[in-house]
C-alpha cells in the first residue's frame, strides 16, 4: 500500500488521492469478478463465447487505461513529487505505461472487433479474441 505525507492542510490533494483510491478500487473489483468468472467457466468445462472474449479484452483494455489515467492525474495533482527517481513506485508507474502501451491492451483493435460481434458482423480475418 502507498503512504504519502501530505500536508494536513492539502484538501484537493487529499480529495485527488482518495478519488483515485477509489478508482483503482473499482477497477480491482471489476477484473477480480470477471477473472473469477473465467476461472468457473473453465472448471466447468465450457468455453467463452466469442462475445464473452471480446467483453473480456474490452474490459481489460479499458481498465488499463482508466488506471494509467488515476495514476496520472495522482501524479500531476501531487505535484510530480510521488515519484522520486529510483524508488518502487516510480518502477511499477512506468510499468503501468508500459502495460497500457501493449499491443493486446489497445481498445480499438478491441473495440471493433467487440462492436463488429455486437453489430452481427463478420469479423476481419485478423481479429484477436
């Protein structure tokens, strides 16, 4: 868990740190629900559907963002004071970017191929779910 030391007198900080606490809450539920999801469909034998795929990688793709996204506006709300060169958080923040940044996780390739389903389309020959 991140310790700050935050003034006592910083209201908007302490807002912007308890919103994004929040935030990356949520988003842990959401993909906790769904990973447990999966895990029951696999005991029980049965295979995702393409649409479950697709709502899947959607889902995954957008939680990535909407967390690189908290983590930035923590940041830019402290001050760029968070991360001090060489510690772990300033690591596992650079990882973040770097996870978001994979080819996997991005919501447009996704998303087409999710709405394309959604829309009774064909998918394109080079759709990944």
């Amino acid at each position: 868990m991140l310790t700050v030391r935050l003034s006592p007198f910083d209201k908007l900080t302490h807002v912007a740190l308890a919103q994004a606490r929040a935030e990356i809450d949520l988003l842990t539920q959401v993909l906790l629900a769904d990973s447990d999801m999966v895990m029951r469909r696999v005991a029980e034998g049965a295979a995702l559907t393409m649409h479950e795929r697709a709502s899947l990688r959607m889902k995954f793709a957008v939680s990535a963002r909407r967390a690189l996204q908290t983590c930035q506006q923590l940041f830019a709300s402290l001050g760029g004071s968070l991360l001090p060169s060489g510690s772990r958080i300033e690591r596992q923040f650079r990882d973040l970017h770097a996870m978001c940044s994979h080819f996997l996780l991005q919501p447009e390739p996704i998303g087409e191929a999710y709405g394309r389903l959604m829309l009774g389309l064909e998918l394109p020959p080079t759709a990944r779910l």
